[in-house]
C-alpha cells in the first residue's frame, strides 16, 4: 500500500487524500472535480492562506505580490511557467498583498515582489526580488 498524501483543492479548498505514486496523474478534487494541480499558480486570500499552508503535505511556493508592483508584473509569467515544471513536487501559489495587508504583515513582506517556500505551514526559505523561471526552479529545488 502506498503513502497517502493531503492536497487542498485550490477551487473548493476541500482536503483530499491521494496516493504519493498517483501524483503525476494529475488527480482532481473528490468534492468539486477540479485538477488539484492547477497549470497555473492558485490565488489565494487571507481566509484559505493559512489552509491551504497547513493542509497541504506538499511544500507551497508563494509569490507575495501586489498589482501596481512592476518587478512583480514582470515575474508572473516565470512564476507561472514554474508552476508547470516544478508540479506536482511543489505547489506553486499567488497572493495580493494589498487584499491581503494582515497576511502579508504576518510574514514581514517589507518589498515585492518576495517569494516564500512553506512546508507544513513553516517558512523553509524567502527570496526577495524578481527572477526568471530557472531561476525560480532552481532557487526552489535547492530548498526541498
């Protein structure tokens, strides 16, 4: 029998279970149908933030950004090419930081964009600045 893991459902943000060997599957969401791994980044709020940190057994990269930030417009679509290379090892995650001002203070973002490596809901590695997607890729894999 094989290690079950916990995934969230970026859609509905109900807890799954999934065998590890089924993971490159792309399974979808018992509750809502939904792919758990998205081919993009999930955009999250303060209300699923710390669920969908918590919950997951798998380490989620966040992108702390915000909307008017231009070093942040520019790194989003490396963010989200990486999103596609580095699942379904990694979860790869978005949040507003001017939605989400309490979130954000909770973390310490004092510049934007930054990019947090959680497992488990604990902070694992932060890197401030935008950055290409190999070098998000690597910066990440050289964390887990």
């Amino acid at each position: 029998m094989s290690d079950t893991l916990h995934l969230v459902c970026p859609t509905c943000f109900a807890v799954n279970r999934v065998p590890a060997d089924r993971l490159h599957e792309r399974p979808n969401c018992g509750k809502c149908h939904r792919p758990l791994f998205p081919d993009h980044p999930v955009e999250l709020d303060e209300a699923h933030f710390d669920t969908y940190l918590t919950k997951n057994d798998l380490p989620v990269l966040v992108d702390f950004w915000a909307p008017w930030c231009g070093p942040c417009r520019m790194m989003a679509p490396a963010f989200a090419h990486a999103a596609s290379q580095l699942a379904p090892r990694v979860l790869l995650a978005k949040l507003n930081t001017d939605e989400a001002q309490e979130t954000a203070a909770r973390y310490g973002i004092r510049s934007i964009p930054t990019m947090i490596l959680f497992h488990q809901g604990r902070e694992v590695a932060r890197h401030s600045g935008a950055v290409g997607t190999a070098e998000i890729v690597r910066w990440t894999q050289s964390h887990l």
